[in-house]
C-alpha cells in the first residue's frame, strides 16, 4: 500500500540539505507527499529506527545500508541506497595543541602527525585518541586512509573512538579527543572557535565519492514502489535547487530544527574548496563501483570477511535502477553503467557512457591508487593484521 504522509530521519550535517529543501522549498509537496523530518541525535539511532519502522526513509552513510544487511553491527536489517544525497563534505580537524606540536615539528601533514606519534612511542606518552561518527562510516574508513597513507596503524598507532557529529566540537574543546573525522559543518565550527585546523578534506582523500545516501528497509521499497519514486524525484530536484542556492540554503540547514550551528559556520561549508556536491557531477547516482570500494576497506581492516562476494552484494544494496527511473521521468541525465573505475581522473572530465554526456569532476585518491571493480579481490590491499569486528 502506498503512503503520502512519511518520516524520514536526518543527522544534523550539511549534507541533510536535499530531505530538508525537499520539505522547505515544497519539492516533497509537489510530488503528494507530507513529510515530517527528525532529526536524530547519531547513526545508530537512524539504524535503529529505521530497523523498527520509526523512519519511513534516511540520510545514511554510504556504507551503513552494508552494514545493516549483512547485520555488522547491533541489528541485521537488509537496506538499500536508493539514491545519493552527495558527494564530499567531510574533514579531517585536528586539534589546536596537537597542531601547534605538528607545525613545530613540519607542518600539518599526515606525515608529521607519523613523526609526533613517533616522538611520543618514544618518549612513553599516550596514544592520541582520534574520533569518528561510526563504526562502518564514510568518516571512519577516510580517517583510516589518510593515516595509513603516512604509514600510521589506524589500530596501534591511535586510539579511535566513536563520538555523534554534533558531540564533536564539546568533546575536543574539552581535551577528551586529539582530533576527528565528520561531516560539515563541526571542521568549520571548530575552526571559527580556533579550537582546531582543517587538515584534510574529503576531496583530498577521495574526490568525487559518495558520501551520504537515501536508505531505506527493502522490504519497505517492495511495499511502497511509487511512493520511493515520488520520495526520490522530490529528491532530485531539490539537490539540483541546493547546488544552484548554496547562500540561501545557509540559511535553511542552519535552522535549530535542522543542523543548530551559526548560519556563518554553514556559509562556510558550502562555499569553501572541497564543499559538498548535491546534485552535479553524477552525484545522486548510487554507483556499485563505489559501494564494492567501500566493502574492499571494510576486508582491509577486518571489518568484512575476505571471501565475500562485495560485487553481488553491490547489485543487492545499491539500486541505479530505482534511481534511473525517477530521473528519467524527470528529463535527467542518467549514467548507462553502474560502475566506474575511481582514481583516473585529476581534473574535469565527461562520462559519456549516459543518457547524455555528464561532466564529472575528479576522482583521485589521496596515495595515488586507482580501484578498478572488475579486478578480482585479490587486488585489495591486504590488513596489516587481523581486527576483530567493531
């Protein structure tokens, strides 16, 4: 049985922006639908109740529909990524005495973040304590990359601890963590108190990757099959609305209802280099390329067993097709293939391979690897050791 009136879940980031525009600029409306939006306070209370049918549909992280299928984690639900919500947004912010050490000792590198871990191995001190939002997150295998990049053991090296994005900001005032990994706008709010530095965006680790999704339970999309393609046309043409309007979407995220920061640290975010993309550049697209990406660092850390089949469960998890239909109805470029090859490309480019041609932007990866899906798996990078589970 189809619905008109649903509730969909958010955290308070940037990238909330394409469900609270829907709702705000009257893109839910034009489609019948009634939208209430929550927002939640951390990820597992979007897994959780979605889960239990709370939420009719969510911002989620790009590998949280994998993880909830294959049940890693508190609750094994099978979920699908109907669509991206955006690529990009995250940083990488680094306390404000762990900066001032770095900076005497180089520069605020990943690589000399190595030579101050050294320094303290050496010299008997505590490991630095490192926060990201989740345990199978966007931010934690972006944070993983970078440290491994400079040859730090994500592991042994550090300490990583799972803080919610709005807690971000307390809890390195307060000392409790060193630095971490999330979403716009916390990196900018940090910066503008000089609590801390960016030292690292998603663009450097990453570029071009998708970073949030709209999930949804399987079981709910088979139900509601016209109310998902209303849910993500509504969808499509609100990223389009926020990539156009980034001054007066400021304005909107920032509300207490949504993300509950200082409209000046939102501006910010969205206008700064390495600000997130919500429609442009395919970024809508549910690529299974990527999906298989973020399943290979799950295998490196031992976070998904090795011998599992990442590209099936791709085509399971995420749905282009979905996706397709409703931009199609809508007259938008689709790409024709669901997997792409990530890390060629340093500048502009156009994928041809699409409805029409659809300029994309760059993809390269922070260590200069490139990651082709049809590789076998025996070309992921191997785990410096075997992890138990988070």
């Amino acid at each position: 049985m189809e619905k008109t009136r649903l509730k969909l879940g958010i955290a308070p980031l940037v990238d909330c922006a394409a469900i609270v525009v829907a709702k705000e600029r009257g893109f839910f409306a034009e489609q019948g639908l009634d939208v209430q939006i929550s927002r939640e306070p951390s990820w597992a209370n979007i897994r959780d109740k979605l889960a239990l049918g709370s939420l009719d549909a969510a911002q989620m992280l790009a590998p949280q529909p994998i993880s909830m299928s294959l049940g890693l984690g508190a609750i094994r639900e099978p979920v699908i990524a109907a669509m991206g919500l955006g690529q990009g947004g995250n940083t990488i912010t680094i306390g404000a005495g762990l900066c001032h050490r770095m900076e005497q000792m180089g520069g605020l590198t990943n690589h000399v973040l190595k030579a101050v871990i050294d320094d303290d191995k050496a010299k008997g001190r505590p490991v630095l304590t490192l926060a990201m939002t989740y345990p199978f997150s966007t931010h934690h295998y972006e944070l993983r990359y970078w440290l491994a990049a400079a040859g730090i053991d994500p592991d042994r090296d550090v300490r990583l601890s799972v803080v919610p994005p709005p807690q971000m900001v307390g809890h390195l005032s307060a000392g409790n963590i060193a630095g971490f990994c999330v979403g716009e706008p916390w990196g900018s709010l940090a910066a503008s108190m000089e609590l801390g530095r960016v030292v690292a965006t998603s663009d450097d680790i990453f570029a071009g990757r998708l970073e949030k999704v709209l999930g949804v339970t399987r079981s709910w999309a088979e139900s509601h099959p016209e109310t998902l393609k209303a849910m993500l046309k509504a969808l499509i043409n609100a990223g389009l609305w926020c990539d156009a309007n980034r001054a007066e979407l400021a304005e909107i995220v920032a509300q207490p209802a949504y993300v509950n920061v200082p409209v000046e640290a939102v501006r910010h975010a969205l206008t700064k280099p390495g600000a997130p993309v919500f429609s442009a550049q395919a970024a809508n697209f549910p690529w299974r390329s990527q999906a298989m990406w973020y399943m290979r660092e799950m295998q490196r850390w031992g976070h998904l067993p090795a011998d599992i089949n990442t590209r099936r469960l791709a085509e399971d998890i995420y749905r282009p097709d979905l996706y397709r239909m409703a931009a199609l109805e809508l007259g938008r470029p689709v790409p024709l293939t669901d997997y792409k090859s990530e890390g060629e490309h340093a500048g502009p480019w156009v994928l041809t391979q699409a409805t029409t041609p659809i300029a994309m932007g760059p993809d390269l990866l922070l260590d200069g690897a490139r990651f082709d899906p049809n590789a076998t798996a025996a070309a992921a990078p191997a785990p410096a050791h075997k992890e138990s589970t988070p």
